[in-house]
C-alpha cells in the first residue's frame, strides 16, 4: 500500500514539514525548468529552495530522536514520560 | 437334492470380503466424524506422504491414517509420545478387515478447542466486516511521530528503536508499554491502544511482539485486541513475529508486517533515499536557474546580432556578460551553500548569508534594468512603430544594405505583426532617403 500525503507540519516547530518542503522545492524545480517565469521571480523562487534544500537536509541529518513512554496518568489522562534506560540509549541505537 | 445342496442351503457361508463389506458399512454409516484425543504411537511418515500411526490412552489403542493432502495442513509436528485431538471418521480397510480412524484434522491436545474457538471468532468478525480491504487505511509517508505498543523489556521493542532511528535520525517514538503473553495481557494490549488513541498525537501504531509459539501470540487473537486494533482511529501496523500463523489481529490492522523490524522499515522512511532526492532536486534546481540566465542571455545576443541597433549594442554585450557572470557566482554560491548545509547542518555560516543576499540583490536590480531595456529594445515593439524588417527569403539573414542586392532577389518584409514577400526591381546607391 502506498503511503499517503502527510502534509500536516511539525507541531514543535514553525518551519513546514519534510513533506511540505518537499512539495514546494519540487513545485519550485518543476516551474524553473519550464521556464514561463520572469526573471524576477525565477530569482526569488530560487533563493527559496536553496532554502528548501538547507532546510530538508538539515532535518534528514538531524539526529535528536526520543524515545518517551505514554503511561495513563492523573484520572487516566494520556502522559508521557521519558523512556526507561536501556530504550533510549543512543549509542546503542544508532549502532 | 444332493446331500450337499441341502447341507449349504442350512449354512449360510458368506466369505471374509463380505464380511469386511459389511462391517465397513456398519461402521461408516452408522459412525459419524467425531473427535478423539489420544496419544500418538508408531508413527510413519510413509514415502508417500501419508502417515499411519496409532492412537491410544491407557488401555486401548486404535490405528489411525493421515492421507497427504491433510498431512500437509498440518501446523505441528506430530510424533510419539505426542498428545493430540484428531477430527476424523472410521473407515474399514477391507484387505486386511482392519478398522481405523481416518484423520482429517489433528492439532495438540488442548489448542483443538481454542483452534474452533479461533475460527469461530474470526468467522464473527469478518462477518462484521472488521477484516475488509475497503476499510485498510494509508498512513503517512512522514510520521513524525510513531507509537508503539509493545512490551518494554522484549527484543521486538529494541529492533523496532534501532531500525527506526537508522532510517530517520530524528523520529520520534512513543510506547505504549503492555504485557504481550499470558493472562491479562489482551486487556492491557487493548487499554494501551485505546490510550494512544485518547493522546492521539501519533501517526502510526505498530502493534506486536516478537516471534514464539501460537500460544505466546495468542493475546493478538483475542477478541479484545483485535476489536481495539480495528476500532483505533490512528491508522495501525501489526507486527506479530510469526511467519506461519497469521493471528487475527494481523487481519484487522491496515497493515501487516512480518516482524517488528519489517514494521519499522515500512513505516519509517530511509533518510539517505530522501537525501539522495534532495540533492537530486538541488542539482536541477541550480541547472534550471543557470539555464534561465543562459536563454536570457542568447536573446540579447540574438537582438545584438541580427537587429545591429547600434547604440544600445554596446550596453546589450556588457549586460550579457553580467548576466554570464551572475549565473557564475549564483551555481558557485549554492554549491557552497549545500555544503555548508551538509556539514553543519543547523549551524547558519552567518558571514556569507548577508554577502549573498548582497550579491541576489544587486543581481536583481541590474537584472530588473535589463529586463526593462529588453521589453524597450524589443523587435516587435520597433516594428510597431512604423519600420520593417528586411529578411532573405528564407529568413536566414538580415539585409542591412541595398549594396547587398540585385535585382530579382526575393525578400521577406517583417512587419510586427506580419510578413510579405517581395522581389528587388533595382537598387539605387547613395544615402539614407527621407522618410
């Protein structure tokens, strides 16, 4: 099955998400290389997805992934903690 | 009446193919399939694929045959010693006026009634539709984050983490830790579905375990279980480590991985594909620029060659070399820039971003200027005006000169918006004529 479209954005961050960056530099690509643009905006298109590219690199070489546990907390309210040793060890992990 | 005749006609002598015929429609007609439990004696797995063994408890045994086709459906294998529940039916084997029991079905004693149990549940559910393809969702091809419901202390939990954060450096994985065997653990694996549920913050649910006995997987049949899994509003990967058997909750999640390791590489992209892709789109990105620039610069070329406006020629060659010389630095920048993004990636080289910015803006505005000189030098626009282009016939080349004529040569008009072929009637030396 093919994964779907998540273009939903990263709720810790104002940047978009992978997908929407993703989208957009294909979008900006695509219209440069057909090339009905003014010059003006083929500039500015472009300084946006050097941006882009900086950007979905950034977040694919970006290495902060955490590991929390959900526990049924106060009144079983969803909580999450930090994972319990052993889960979120990096060095392990990332071996 | 010969003594004899009348001796036979008193005995009634039948003859043991008969006797056998008999009995075995004695038996099969009178004795239905049944279930019998027993332990399992001389076994043989013949070179036909049959299997001929006894069946037996503390003081009788009966002998009994698998034909091969059923022998192949078999999920364990038996042997001596081995306690099963066999559904089967008796039969005569006439040859020989042996009876047996004529197995359809054999499974370990004790798991024969939580199979039919089994099959009876997933006959209700899919009966529900909780098994249809129509209602298998597609999860993100991003999540940002996943949740997984898994014991805490298996190894399923750890491949899933490794495998996970190999593929996607910066994925975010949320347990939801559950016993996932023994008594209660239907229950707890159900509460933590429904609790991911109640959060609601994840993409993706990977529910399961790692591999071992039907038995060990036998929370994900329940009924419990397999109701949460259908009933959770996030899209779910089930992740039952178990080639053979597929448990129900395999057929109610949207998608089944094999293992938990295979679960985590379907739900969680691979960051050196998408980098790959990136750099791919980078790539184009700096050609389709660069490429832009070089048309642009081609057409003033191709004003500045064919139209000769004389005085603007000189401003129209010294901005194509602008224009060649920003393409330059413009693919010279970004090439900086991606490695810099590569190298250190969240880590801004905050002396060159104010430079380039510099250098966009100044290009702009000399390319803003020229593109105003373009729209003012443009053919078209002259035309309008009133002139004409001259043009050999064929359109090759621009007449600049009557000197360059003879009579009869055929000529192309350009208007603005037109054209007209014409024919020299003679040419006529000496300066420019008032027009």
């Amino acid at each position: 099955m093919p994964p779907k479209s998540n273009a939903k954005s990263d709720p810790e961050s104002a940047a978009p998400s992978f997908e929407a960056a993703l989208t957009r530099l294909e979008e900006i690509v695509n219209r440069l290389e057909r090339g009905d643009i003014t010059l003006d905006e083929s500039l500015a298109v472009f300084r946006e997805g050097s941006d882009l590219v900086k950007q979905c690199l950034a977040r694919l070489t970006r290495a902060e992934a955490t590991v929390l546990e959900l526990i049924a907390g106060e009144g079983g309210l969803p909580a999450t903690t930090p994972a319990r040793p052993g889960l979120e060890g990096d060095d392990d992990a990332l071996v | 009446m010969s003594p004899m005749e009348a001796f036979s006609f008193e005995r009634r002598i039948t003859t043991p193919s008969e006797i056998n015929r008999r009995v075995k429609q004695l038996i099969e007609g009178e004795i239905d399939e049944l279930w019998v439990r027993g332990e399992i004696s001389n076994f043989t797995r013949a070179a036909s694929g049959h299997l001929y063994f006894s069946l037996k408890d503390s003081t009788a045994q009966i002998r009994g045959v698998m034909w091969k086709g059923n022998a192949q459906r078999l999920r364990f294998q038996p042997a001596d010693g081995v306690e099963v529940e066999i559904r089967g039916k008796l039969s005569v084997y006439e040859p020989r006026g042996e009876y047996q029991l004529n197995a359809a079905e054999m499974s370990p004693a004790g798991l024969g009634a939580l199979y039919m149990a089994l099959e009876a549940l997933k006959r209700k559910l899919a009966a529900e539709g909780l098994f249809d393809q129509g209602r298998k969702r597609q999860f993100p091809a991003f999540p940002i984050v996943v949740g997984l419901v898994t014991s805490p202390g298996g190894a399923a939990v750890r491949d899933l983490i490794r495998v996970a954060r190999r593929r996607w450096p910066s994925v975010r994985l949320v347990l939801a830790p559950t016993r996932v065997q023994g008594e209660g653990s239907a229950v707890e694996i159900a509460a933590a579905i429904e609790l991911m549920n109640r959060w609601g913050q994840a993409d993706v649910l990977i529910i399961g375990r790692g591999g071992g006995s039907m038995e060990d997987l036998w929370a994900f049949n329940e009924e419990i279980v397999v109701r949460a899994i259908a009933g959770s509003r996030i899209p779910t990967v089930s992740a039952v480590g178990h080639e053979v058997d597929v448990t129900l909750s395999d057929l109610a999640a949207d998608v089944r991985a094999a293992t938990p390791s295979n679960a985590a590489e379907l739900v969680v992209p691979d960051a050196r594909e998408w980098s790959e892709r990136i750099e791919r789109l980078n790539r184009q990105l700096n050609r389709a620029v660069v490429d832009g620039l070089t048309i642009r610069r081609r057409r003033i070329e191709s004003i500045t060659a064919t139209h000769g406006f004389k005085r603007p020629r000189d401003f129209l060659t010294q901005e194509a070399q602008r224009v060649d010389d920003l393409a330059r630095r413009l693919a010279l920048g970004t090439e900086r820039r991606l490695i810099d993004a590569r190298r250190r990636a969240s880590d801004l080289d905050r002396r060159r971003q104010p430079a380039l910015r510099n250098l966009l803006t100044r290009s702009r505005a000399r390319l803003d200027r020229l593109s105003a000189q373009l729209g003012s030098l443009d053919s078209t626009a002259v035309l309008s005006r009133g002139y004409a282009l001259v043009l050999r016939a064929d359109g090759s080349s621009v007449v600049t000169t009557a000197g360059d004529l003879r009579p009869e040569d055929r000529l192309m008009l350009q208007f603005a918006l037109d054209r007209a072929a014409v024919r020299v009637e003679s040419t006529i030396p000496g300066g420019p004529g008032d027009i």
